[in-house]
C-alpha cells in the first residue's frame, strides 16, 4: 500500500471519530434538549394545566434504547376543578423521593407523537386516588389543552409501584377517607392508553397484567352507621382472581341502641369474613360495567350479628321485592357458576319490650353453595345449605329461586334431633311461653311461594314436651303453666303408620315485609301449629 493510501484511510478514519464524536455531542447537549422540550411541550398540550409535576431534581439521559428521566422529591398533582378534564383522566395525586421514567422511543415521539416507554417506577408513594362516581361533568367547564401537538397514545412496557400507601377520596363525600396504612404493592405489564378517545382512559385502556395488593384498608364515612375494615387485599388481572381477608364491618355506636333510635324498624349489622376469593371469568367486561362474568365466589368464617327492635313499626310505604326479582334490578347482567359459603355462624336478635333479653336466633356451621345465577339466560338459581341449628340440632334448606318467573319459587329441608329447651332463646324471650323439657326427633317441611303468600306442608316428630307460661318478669305462673301442660300435646300426633302426621301451614306476607319475613313467617306458623293448642298457639302467634 503506497503513502497516498495510507493517507486517505488516516483522514476518513479521523473524519469518522470526529463525526462521531460530534454526534456524542449533538445527543448529549442538543438532541436530548430537543426530546426532553418535545416531550414537556407534548404533555402541556395534552393535558394543559390539569396535572403538575413538580421536583427538587432531575437528571437525563439518551442512550440506544431511549431518553430516560429521573426525578426526585416529586409532588405530581391534579386539578379537581377541571371537570370536563376529569371525565376522561382519573385525578391522582402523589410524592414519592424517587420517580424513574427509563427508555422513551424517541421516533415515535419525535415523528409520530406516540409516547412509548419500557418502564415507569415510582418508589414508596404515598397516592391520593380522587372518585368522581359517575364521571359525568358540566359541559360548561372548558377544556385547557390545546389541539394541536397532542399525545395520541401512551404504551408502558412495566409499571411498578413498591412499598407505598394510598387514600381514596369520593367526590360527593370528600370527608370520607378509604385508607391505606402500608404494603401498598403494583404492577402493570403492557400498557396501552388512546387518548384520541373522547371516553374515560380506565375503560377504554388495555393492559396484559395488573397485579395489586394492599394492606389494612379503611373507611369511616362520616353519614353513614359503619366503620369498614380489610386487612389485606389482592387483585390479579391475568389470573383472574380478586381476595380479601378479614373484612370487618362494625357499626359506629352500640348495635342495640342504634337499631332502637330509628323511626321505622330496621337492621344493624356486624360482619366478619375471614376470607373472600373471587374468581372471574371476564374481568374485562366487570371494568367496562357491561356485566359479572365469574367461575366462584368462595366466602369462608362468616360471622354475622342482626339486631332489630320490634318495638319500631315498619315502613309500610315500601315494597320489599323478593331476593331474585332484586337481581333482576341489577343495572348490569350477572353470570356467576356458583356462590360458597364455609363455616358460618349468623346471630339475628330481635329486641322487644316484653324481656330484657333479645329474642334469639342461632345458626353455626353453617356451609352453603348457591349455583347457576345467571340473569340474562333467567336461569332458576339452586341454594343448598346445611349446618346447626340453635347450637344443638342439624338443619337442612334447599331454595329454588326461578328467575323467569320470580313468584313461582319453592323450598323444602328438615331439622334434625334438638332439645325443645334449646328453642327458648328464641321463643321464650320474645313471648311469655318457655319449654321445659322434651325433645324434637326432627321436622321436615316443604314450601312454595308465590309474590305474597307461602303455603307448604309440615311433619314434627316430638314426644315428651313440658311447657311453662311466665308473666312480664319472666316468672313463671303456674296456674297458667299447669293448665297449659294439660292442653299441650306432649306427642306428636302420627298417621295410620305411626309416623309424624303432616299439616298444612300458610303465610302471607305484608307488601312492606321481605323474602325471609315470608319463608320464616310460615316455617313458625307450621312449627306452632304442630305442637301447640290453640290458646298457646294464639299466645305465641301474636307475640
């Protein structure tokens, strides 16, 4: 190779280093000024004055894969009085010491206004979500953004929030605080939002994977007679399956005086669940409010308190609509396989002005399923449940419950052996007749039911029944409860087989009363008409 070659290979080999170089300087000093101006000019554009971003700092850089931006002691919030704004973007607001938004695509931002981003991590946040309920707005309000320059969509490889805290705030109830107090975990794979769309972004945007957990997570509104409580939440998109454990929901004062202080009858309640687990089929169509699309709902330890005065009239200006026409009433169709309920205990106490302790009804151990809800095919949903009945006997209750003809709906089931004393929580504190001794061998009923009445038949196996009548105080009387045991049928009374002979019992309940007013109303009637004459009868009855 002669010099003249040599020379001409040494001058583009410098020529290259120095292009090169150039072009280090012109990324690092001009063309990283010009994407991250670009990218501010974009989102001022876009979203106007509706969310702002402030920091101590912030630092650069543009490599191969894209323009990356780190800040620190970030402030990020949204203006609540931008209604119009908020129709389509949700209201977050958040600090954190270290947000990092690595690797923006700079063609796409540069040429195709399309901001794409292989990652987002905000570090311990501590977020504020703003509920706007219905997203409705005044067309009044005036959008800020400018139309020309905007982002047409967002895509985020993986978002990732880690070791934060989050408050909900409702809109029409701005005292109201949904909180938070640790553990706040997120992550989001493959983001995609098109803000071309004039609709919310939540219902409109995709994603692959949105997996959430959070802890102690609680509500105390101020209007309302609860505190509500979960201790850990988890939701997974991909999986399919929502959880929560512990939730708690406790009324604010005593359940006792809440359920007296009221104009009309009415329930308090106190629930404890340890565990729900939701399993969906279409989580999608729950997101955009089109329908409940689900395999299971697994509910396990329910422990549910129901207090009620008797001594409050009902509201008779109201119509108590049966368990599945309220379905029907859903805004949204509901397709769910199947309802399970483990190892619950349901307490309902009925408090009147006749004993100082609440009538008392007691149901543990109770495990249930209830299968085929499905309201837009008008499926019949079947309810099985069994468990113990005042802490002594098993019981058994089918349901049948058909959707396309809601008041033609059917029962059956049975209680098995239990001691006529264990009913007094029941009977003797809400009436003036008190069980001594004897035993039920069991009772088997069978019901249908229409939109008022319930008619079915009865068979009570009992022998051996003692009985006593007991004035205001609860002592007994006994004139009354010797006269009374002579009446009483201290047997059943048996067919040509000398089994238990079968009765017939109905019910018919008031317009203003509910589902379990008519099922339990004509239960009792079969129940009292099957071991008591009708004096006692009559005693109970009106009581």
């Amino acid at each position: 190779m002669n010099k003249s070659w040599k020379r001409v290979i040494k001058r583009i080999a410098v020529g290259l280093l120095i292009f090169v170089a150039l072009l280090g300087v012109f990324a690092t000093f001009f063309l990283k000024d010009i994407v991250n101006n670009q990218l501010q000019k974009q989102i001022k554009s876009t979203f106007g004055d509706f969310y702002q971003l402030s920091y101590e700092r912030s630092s650069t850089a543009l490599s191969t894969s894209g323009f990356s931006i780190n800040f620190e002691k970030v402030l990020f919030e949204a203006d609540t009085s931008n209604q119009l704004m908020m129709r389509k973007y949700p209201a977050i607001f958040f600090n954190t010491d270290l947000l990092e938004i690595t690797d923006i695509n700079v063609i796409g931002l540069l040429l195709n206004s399309k901001v794409a981003v292989k990652n987002i991590e905000i570090d311990d946040p501590k977020l504020l979500f703003y509920i706007t309920g219905s997203g409705e707005a005044s067309d009044s309000t005036e959008s800020n953004t400018q139309s020309d320059n905007l982002i047409e969509s967002i895509k985020v490889g993986h978002i990732s929030i880690d070791k934060g805290s989050a408050s909900f705030i409702f809109e029409k109830s701005r005292t109201d605080t949904l909180f938070s107090g640790k553990d706040l975990s997120l992550e989001i794979e493959n983001l995609g939002l098109d803000l071309r769309s004039e609709e919310n972004i939540v219902r409109t945007g995709t994603l692959d994977q949105l997996a959430f957990s959070i802890k102690e997570l609680r509500m105390s509104p101020k209007r309302s007679d609860y505190n509500y409580g979960i201790e850990a939440l988890k939701f997974n998109y991909k999986d399919q399956l929502f959880q929560c454990s512990e939730f708690s929901l406790e009324p604010v004062g005593n359940p006792a005086e809440m359920a007296a202080n009221n104009q009309y009858r009415k329930s308090i309640l106190r629930i404890k669940v340890d565990s729900l687990a939701y399993q969906s089929d279409d989580f999608k169509s729950l997101k955009n409010l089109t329908s409940i699309n689900g395999q299971a709902l697994n509910i396990m330890g329910i422990d549910l308190i129901i207090d009620r005065d008797k001594r409050l009239p009902l509201d008779q200006t109201v119509y108590k609509k049966l368990f599945h026409e309220s379905l029907l009433e859903l805004p949204i169709a509901v397709n769910l396989d199947s309802i399970n309920v483990s190892n619950a205990r349901i307490d309902y106490r009925v408090h009147n002005a006749s004993s100082a302790e609440p009538g008392n009804l007691l149901l543990s151990s109770v495990d249930g399923n209830i299968t085929n809800i499905n309201t837009k095919d008008l499926s019949q949903i079947e309810a099985k449940f069994n468990g113990i009945f005042m802490e002594d006997g098993p019981f058994n209750l089918n349901i049948q419950l058909p959707l396309a003809t809601p008041h033609n709906h059917s029962y059956n089931g049975f209680i098995g052996k239990t001691d006529f004393t264990s009913i007094n929580p029941l009977i003797a504190n809400l009436t003036k007749v008190r069980m001594e001794e004897g035993w039920i061998e069991r009772i088997d009923f069978d019901g249908k039911g229409s939109e008022y009445l319930n008619q079915g038949v009865m068979k009570i196996a009992f022998h051996d029944l003692k009985l006593s009548v007991t004035n205001d105080n609860n002592k007994k009387k006994w004139i009354q409860s010797g006269l009374g045991n002579l009446i009483t049928r201290n047997n059943n009374r048996t067919d040509e087989s000398e089994t238990a002979d079968q009765l017939e019992y109905s019910y018919e309940r008031p317009h203003y009363k509910d589902h379990l007013d008519m099922y339990g109303g004509g239960l009792i009637n079969g129940f009292a008409l099957g071991i008591l004459p009708k004096p006692i009868y009559n005693l109970v009855m009106n009581n």
